[in-house]
C-alpha cells in the first residue's frame, strides 16, 4: 500500500475519518479521489451507503464553493473602488545575453590564462567533457607548483589524470549517498557556533548566519530573521542615459524603493484638549525621501479619508487632522459633536503605521559602490520583495537577488529556488570556514524540492511524509505514528535505510542490495 499523504492529509483536514482518508488516499492523487462517486466511495472504504454520501458531500462542497460564499466574495470586491486596486504588471520577459550570462559563470575563472587555453583546446581534441571550472582548477593548481609553461604532452597527462580521479569520485550504484550526506554536513555543524556576522552591504545590519541560517533553510522557514535583498540596475534607463553609475539616479531609485512612513517625514503631535491631531513636517527629510508637503497631504488624504488642513495650500508645513471629519463643511459641527478621545487615539496609531511611498517590508534601502571593476553602485536592502521589486523601472531582473527562498520560489519557481537553497548553505557553510562537498548540498536542495515546492527537512516536511512507519517515528514523535498506524492497519515494507536498521535487517546498500546464487555445475 503506497499512501499518498498530501491526499491523505486533505481528507482529514475537511473532516474525513482517519481511517477513511488512509484508504481513500491509497494510490491515489487529490485529483483521483474528488471526482469518485458515492458507490465508489462505499467500496473503497467498505462502508454504508449513507457514511459514503456524507463522504461524498463534503468533497464536493469543498470542490465547489457555494453559492453564498461566492456571492459574499463579490460583495466585498464591489466594495472597493476600481482606482484603488492595483493591476498586476504583466512584464516583458528580459531578453537572455549570452555573452553576458557566459561572462558572469566565467567571473571567477582567468579564460585568457595560456595554460587554461592549452588545457581547454587539448580536452577538446581528446573528446572529454571537462567544465570551465575544472580547467581553472587545473591551471592554478599547475601554477601553483611553479610552472608557467606546459607542453602538449603534459597537458594530455594531466587530463588523463584528472579523468581518472572523476570516475573514481563518482557514486557507485546503490551507495548511501544520504547517509554519507548527512554526516559530512552534521558533523562540521557541530563546531558552527551560534554568533551572526556583520554583513558589510548593509550599514548597520546584522545578518543570521552560521547555524541559525542553516537551521532556516532546512526548515524552509517562510521568511528568514532577517531578510536581505541586493538590487542591481541597468546600464541605461529609458532615454539612454548612464543608470547604473549615476549615484544620483540611483538613489533616487533607493528612495522609491524604501518604505516611508509618516514618522519618518513629520512630527506627531496630538493635542487632547483640542481634539485634533497636528504633523510638524521636516522638509530635510522630505528631501531625502524626494516629496513635497502638498504630496504628503493628498496621500494623507486618500489613505485616512478625512480632510487635512494645511496652513498652506501650496507648500504647508504644518498639517491638521480631525477624527470625524471628512469635508470641510464638517468643521462646523465640531462645536457641537466633538471628536472622542478614542477616536482620537485610534487615528494616531493609524497615522503612524501609514505607508506613504516606497514598498511593502523594505524597511531601509542604501546605495552601495561604486565597484572598482565596473564603477556600477548597487542597492542593498534590509527587508525583502522580490516580485515588486522586479516591476521598478531600471532594476537589472536578472542580477537582483534575495535571501529569501519562498520568495524565490513564488516568483521564478522551484529550480530557482533549489539554486537558492544551494548559493544559502554553501555561503553560509563558507562564511563559518567549513568546507563542505557541494555535492552534498546538491543532494539536501534535490530532497527539499523534489516534489515541486519547498519542503521543510523535518516531521513537517520530508521526514514526515516518509511511506515508512519505522522511519517517521524514528524521527519524532514516535508513539504517534506507531499508534495511529496501528489503528488504520498500515504496512511497512522495510525498503528503506532506517526501518531494517531498527529490525535488525541488512540494509538494501552496497552489498545488501544484491543477492548471490550458487549454481553447482551440472556433472
């Protein structure tokens, strides 16, 4: 019996029996399961008529929303006004330079070093399948030793070799690259201590890193202690002109990008006797953040829906903002029905939690360069939105970069996200000074994202989910899973690495996955 536990795990989240769901879901796909009948169901379980119908019912309901759900959605979609939603931005895909995309694989490698364009040509003539990587290893390991010229003969030698040396390091069939995995990642995160490093892109911000950060991506947590973003900008803007080297140009990017609130650009002042509510604006910082007053006013406006008094229309300094009051025919009738001093204190707190520019959780963006290399400034952030981040005009798509994998995940998809998962631990492992076989990192990334979404390595990810009775309560809570398979009768076929350990079996590795026959001459 093979479970299909995200099935599984559907049923008995609308309410089906435990017992139910489990033969439902036996081999069977969410898809499979909501469009079988009544009759279906009864056989399957081996139940009454009336269990399966109520089976059935919920189901369907759950495939089909009602009528008055329906209608209540629309209703609440009306409510909002057209000009407040923001349409999604439909972007042109970005056209792939692979001149560019080559040079940027190749930044680490000297392509123009004579050994390497020896050793290149001469792997090319042997018909081996050698990576740019391994030939830049193999030169500087050679110039290393001293040497700074190579013969033809001695670079068909040390292919040779170094051919050998990758079949020998390859995996053989049937060995336990899991086990061996997970020992060469355990073990050096034993000695990872638990301190964060200052992150040098971002003024002021400390970065998890070290065993806090290993923990997170394993975890596939949602979003990470401290998200982080690198944005890169194009080489020109729309008309043509310098983007990215123009400091001015790209801070003024910054600045759209952070969020600005009104803490930022105004002194609050609530004045309880009055009943109203007073902003001191700070043109030095409105500066900074490239608005005006009457700018601050309208958004004030829009957001709040009230109206604002201004001791100036045109460049006002001072704003006032009265609970109640949404013209200024209301004002009137103050006198007489004063605003409360709970109103009062509500729309401080909204007041101050308003967003007035710049986008959602980018909490500081700073400009960071120029690059000795390229003269280009860059942008780094200390918080994270990748997919309203890529709508600015003049950010570089294909270059800008966030720590966090969900995200990744959710705007370019799983294989994006499995580099991201292999970048994150191999930086991180690095950063602490361990090495680790990135080979290993390959198979913990292949694992977390097989099954086309991020997985948490965990009993509430692909721990959890194992076919295995024995391998999942060997992991946590083991009294519960033996229990409840117990009760719905489960099998384990004992294929695994964990379950014929605790049985005492030899394990289907290495010489345990083959049988041998002796088969006596015939005399």
């Amino acid at each position: 019996m093979v479970v299909k536990s995200a099935t599984k795990k559907k049923l008995m989240d609308l309410g089906v029996a435990e017992e139910y769901s489990h033969k439902l879901a036996d081999d069977r796909k969410w898809d499979d399961v909501k469009i079988l009948t009544s009759g279906q169901i009864a056989q399957i379980c081996g139940i009454d008529s009336g269990t399966s119908q109520e089976i059935f019912k919920v189901m369907e309901a759950s495939a089909k929303p009602s009528r008055a759900t329906a209608s209540a959605e629309k209703t609440i979609v009306r409510r909002r006004a057209v000009s407040r939603r923001r349409k999604k931005k439909a972007l042109p895909l970005q056209e792939y330079d692979e001149e560019a995309k080559l040079k940027q694989i190749l930044r680490d490698i000297d392509t123009d070093d004579a050994i390497y364009q020896l050793l290149q040509d001469t792997s090319i003539k042997m018909n081996l399948s050698m990576t740019p990587r391994i030939l830049g290893d193999l030169a500087e390991g050679i110039r290393s030793r001293g040497i700074d010229k190579l013969t033809p003969a001695k670079a068909k030698k040390v292919l040779n070799s170094s051919e050998s040396f990758l079949a020998t390091a390859r995996a053989d069939p049937h060995e336990a690259v899991g086990i061996t995995t997970a020992q060469s990642i355990g073990e050096p995160g034993t000695q990872m201590t638990m301190r964060t490093f200052h992150y040098a892109g971002v003024a002021t911000v400390n970065v998890t890193q070290g065993l806090p950060r290993v923990i997170e991506i394993v975890d596939a947590r949602k979003v990470p202690k401290t998200p982080t973003m690198l944005i890169y900008l194009e080489e020109t803007n729309s008309k043509g002109k310098p983007l990215n080297t123009n400091e001015k140009a790209c801070r003024k990017i910054a600045a759209a990008l952070e969020t600005t609130t009104t803490p930022d650009i105004a002194r609050i002042n609530v004045e309880v006797t009055q009943r109203h509510i007073s902003l001191q604006l700070s043109n030095p910082n409105m500066r900074i953040k490239a608005m005006t007053g009457a700018e601050v006013r309208d958004k004030l406006s829009r957001a709040l829906r009230l109206f604002i008094q201004a001791d100036n229309d045109e460049r006002p300094k001072v704003l006032t903002i009265i609970p109640g009051v949404t013209k200024e025919e209301d004002l009137a009738q103050l006198a007489s029905d004063p605003a409360t001093y709970t109103a009062l204190l509500q729309l401080e707190e909204k007041i101050k939690k308003l967003r007035l520019k710049g986008l959602a959780d980018i909490t500081r963006a700073n400009v960071q360069g120029p690059s000795r290399d390229t003269g280009e400034y860059y942008i780094s952030t200390i918080g994270s939105n990748l997919a309203k981040v890529s709508e600015f005009a003049g950010v570089d798509r294909a270059r800008t970069y966030t720590n966090n994998i969900s995200e990744i995940n959710q705007y370019l998809g799983i294989e994006a996200a499995r580099q991201a998962i292999i970048n994150e631990m191999y930086d991180t492992l690095e950063g602490a000074g361990l090495d680790v076989d990135i080979r290993h990192l390959l198979t913990v990334a292949d694992v977390m994202s097989s099954e086309g979404t991020v997985r948490a390595i965990g009993r509430h990810g692909v721990s959890g989910t194992k076919h295995s009775i024995l391998a999942r309560s060997a992991f946590e809570v083991t009294v519960t899973h033996l229990l409840q398979a117990g009760v719905i009768g489960e099998r384990d076929e004992l294929s695994g690495v964990t379950e014929n350990i605790i049985v005492g079996q030899p394990v289907a590795l290495g010489t345990g996955s083959v049988d041998l026959y002796y088969i006596p001459e015939s005399v």
